[in-house]
C-alpha cells in the first residue's frame, strides 16, 4: 500500500510539474488607443493563436488616455505599451527607463492635407494661408520642417494650433491646410464625407523617415525571454494579416461590431503597407538620422548611444 501511495504520489508531482510547465506566460499590452485597424497584426496574433503557441497569454488594453501607457510600463505597472518614435525618444531624455524592442508600424502615419477641390496644388501655394496642427512640439516642427523644403518659413503662414479639432478645422474652411492627420483613417474619413483631400507626406518633404508605432518595455525587464517570442507572434500575425486581409477583417468586425463600418473597412486596408514586416528588426541608421534631427532641433537635450533606446530581441 506504502508503494501505491509514493507511486500516486510521484504521479501526481510530475502532473503539477507540467501543469506548471505548460503554464502560459502573461503579458499586458498597453495599447496607445482603443484596438482598432491600427493594432490588425495584434488582433491577427490573438486571433489566429500565434500569441498561444508561443505559450503567451497576452492581454490587450486601451488606455483611458493616450499618454499613459509608456508612463505606467516606466512604473512597472504593465509589460509592454505601444509608443511613437519621437514622443519616446524625447520620454527617454527625460529619464523615462523604457527601450524599444519591436515596432508595429515602421513608417510614419502622419501628413499633411488639403482639400483636394481647392486652391492648393503644392506645399508652396500655402505661402499667406492658414495651416492647423495640433497640440505638441511635433507637430509644429514637422509643420515647419515641410514649409522650409519647400521654400518658405513659419512666417509664411499662419500658424493656428486646432488641438486635436483637424479635420473639421479644415472641412470648415477655418484654415487652407492641416499638418498631423493620419494618413490611414482622417483622409479615410474626409473622403466619405464627400471632402477628398489632397495630402503631402512629411518624409518626402524633408522629414526624415521614423517608425510610428513601437514597442517599448521597462529598461529593467529588457532582457525578458518574452520579448522574443511575442515578437515572433506579431510577425506571424503580420503575415498572415497580408495574405488573409479580408477574412481577417471579417473576424475583427465580428469581434469588434462597434467599428463594423466602411470607414474601419477602408482604413484596415489602407494600414496594410506600413506594418512592420519583421517586428524584431532595428533600422540603427534611420534611428541614428531621426535622433540627430530631432536633438538639431532642440526637442531633446542630446542624442544617446543607439544602445539606450533600443533592445533587439535575441
């Protein structure tokens, strides 16, 4: 009888141990908004299992604001946060401990509009109209970035800050232009309602290129073996996104029946060409170029060894 005990016993040791063993890993992500077209390759991730079998059991959060995510991953109080470039880059000289680790979308989203019926054919032809942009030093220097390549300076226009008021400042006809409307959605949204744009791309005109949308973590957790396999899931996620865009658009909207419109049809598809293909991968040049400018123009204190911003994974 002892025997059977230690035997029932021993059985019952190994199946905790791979219970144990088999656990999935968690992982909270911070998102920078609510999940929407913008996050696809996250959603494909869960959806599909990628995040499953790489035994991670992620969870996707929207922020109340948009501003805490980096913040709460600094204090240890969430895994990963979705960030942008050039606010991360400016968190990280303030003595925020975050790195990157992946990116999400590696091309910037922003841009400049106009309405497509008006008088405005060229970046030049803005020279004594009114542009709007909204609150944050990016975007009045991408403003004034755009007008110096094309022959003009800040004095040239006036400058109206809309806050985050763009697309119907414009539509509106309270300014001729607006500077920070993304791209995959704001035009999207424009043209639906009736108002096409007619849009000018900050790294065509004199931006340098940068990735919108990033992946940082707690400097502290950088070597954290999850890393590697959540990238690997994205990357999954990504993939099969490209291959499958309809049908996965078709789970998103059953999922999310909120934003079961043409105009999340559309900009799911208008996403599609600025997913980073590789999450993992780190452009050292691009990064070293984007740093520089934003130190030269005094929107960081100094530019850090690339090794401080970023952490590929391994």
């Amino acid at each position: 009888m002892r025997k059977i005990l230690t035997y029932l016993s021993i059985a019952l040791l190994s199946l905790l141990l791979q219970s144990s063993a088999f656990a999935a890993d968690k992982v909270t992500v911070l998102l920078d908004w609510f999940l929407n077209p913008g996050h696809a390759p996250l959603f494909v991730a869960e959806n599909q299992g990628f995040f499953k079998e790489q035994n991670l059991d992620v969870n996707l959060i929207g922020p109340a604001d948009s501003s805490d995510p980096p913040k709460l991953v600094a204090a240890g109080k969430a895994d990963i946060a979705i960030d942008y470039e050039p606010q991360f880059i400016q968190q990280v000289d303030q003595g925020l401990p975050l790195v990157r680790i992946g990116a999400l979308v590696d091309h910037p989203l922003n841009c400049m509009a106009v309405l497509k019926d008006g008088p405005i054919l060229t970046i030049k032809d803005l020279k004594g109209k009114s542009v709007g942009h909204s609150t944050g030093e990016m975007n009045s220097v991408m403003l004034e970035t755009m007008l110096h390549k094309n022959g003009l300076s800040i004095k040239d226009v006036n400058s109206i800050n809309v806050h985050y008021d763009l697309s119907q400042a414009l539509l509106s006809k309270k300014v001729d232009a607006v500077t920070g409307v993304m791209r995959n959605f704001e035009i999207i949204q424009m043209d639906l309602n009736g108002h096409p744009a007619r849009t000018f791309y900050p790294e065509q005109n004199g931006m340098p290129t940068y990735e919108e949308m990033i992946f940082v973590v707690n400097k502290n957790q950088m070597n954290d073996p999850r890393w590697k396999r959540f990238l690997i899931a994205v990357k999954e996620g990504q993939a099969y996104l490209q291959k499958h865009p309809e049908e996965m658009w078709q789970a998103f909207a059953k999922a999310h029946p909120e934003l079961n419109d043409e105009l999340n049809h559309r900009a799911w598809k208008a996403s599609l060409p600025y997913f980073a293909k590789d999450p993992a991968e780190f452009n050292s040049k691009q990064w070293e170029t984007f740093v520089a400018f934003m130190q030269k123009k005094q929107m960081i204190k100094k530019s850090l060894p690339l090794s401080t911003y970023a952490k590929q994974a391994e």
